[in-house]
C-alpha cells in the first residue's frame, strides 16, 4: 500500500507541475504565437475553467461507472490532446476552434483532479483521513509552487 500511495503522490505531484507548467508559460505563448493582446489570453484560461467546473458532477459519475484509474486514463490522454492540438494553432486559427482545444483541456483536468483526491484518501482508515489529505494537498501544492521556478 506504502508503494501505491507515494506513486500516486508522485503521479499527482507530475500532474500539476505539468499542467501549471503550461498555464504558467501560456500568456507568453498567447502573446507571441497567437499574437492576442489584452485580456485574450485569461479569457481563454476561463473558458477551461468553466469547462472543468461544468464537468466535475459528470466526471464523478463517470468514474463511479468505469472506475477512477480508467477514468484518469481518458483524461490524461484528453489533456495530451488538447494540449498538442494547441501547438499547432496560429493567430489565424478561428477562435471556436482554440473554444473547443481549451474546453477540451478543461474536461480533461477536472477528470484527472476530481478523481485523484479519492483515490489517495481512499488508502487509508477513517483516523487518517486528515494525513492522507495532508499528503495529497503536500504533493499539488508542491507541485504548483515550484512549477513557475522550473518551467
């Protein structure tokens, strides 16, 4: 159980550096490949945003059918997806099109986060629930706060 449990902090951990990694570097992208000026850029973080919290009932419900790893799985391979679709969008790429890659993403990272959490807490006793929260919440924050130094 101790080995499943640091690799799935360790999966988490990869995770969130991964994904922060992208949003870190994204305004910079946005600016200089797809030429957006202003607030274009945080507007298309939003659209993943609302796409993720639209998603996380359903994603729960989905995980509850086929189970959490099949589930992470799929969004793992939806976040890829989005992601390397995003390399090769340009600034005349219409912007429904870069909607549906960043909804796409959105999806993919509320799968992938909603369904972590249990998994991690789901190893341990009911008297340790709140270590395995602490170990869960020690892996992400890690993660998103040496992601920006890294990246």
């Amino acid at each position: 159980m101790r080995r499943s449990l640091v690799l799935i902090l360790l999966s988490v951990f990869f995770w969130f550096m991964g994904y922060n990694a992208v949003t870190t570097a994204f305004s910079r992208y946005a600016i200089t490949v797809w030429k957006m000026e202003g607030g274009g850029f945080a507007s298309c973080l939003m659209v993943a945003m609302v796409a993720a919290i639209i998603s996380y009932l359903p994603t729960g419900a989905l995980s509850a059918r086929i189970g959490r790893k099949k589930t992470i799985l799929a969004g793992i391979v939806m976040l890829f997806t989005a992601f390397f679709a995003g390399c090769f969008m340009t600034a005349s790429t219409p912007s429904w099109l870069m909607s549906c890659m960043f909804c796409l993403a959105g999806v993919a990272w509320a799968t992938i986060n909603v369904n972590s959490f249990p998994m991690v807490v789901e190893m341990c006793t009911g008297a340790d629930v709140g270590k395995y929260t602490g170990y869960y919440y020690t892996a992400s924050m890690a993660a998103q706060s040496l992601t920006p130094t890294i990246s």
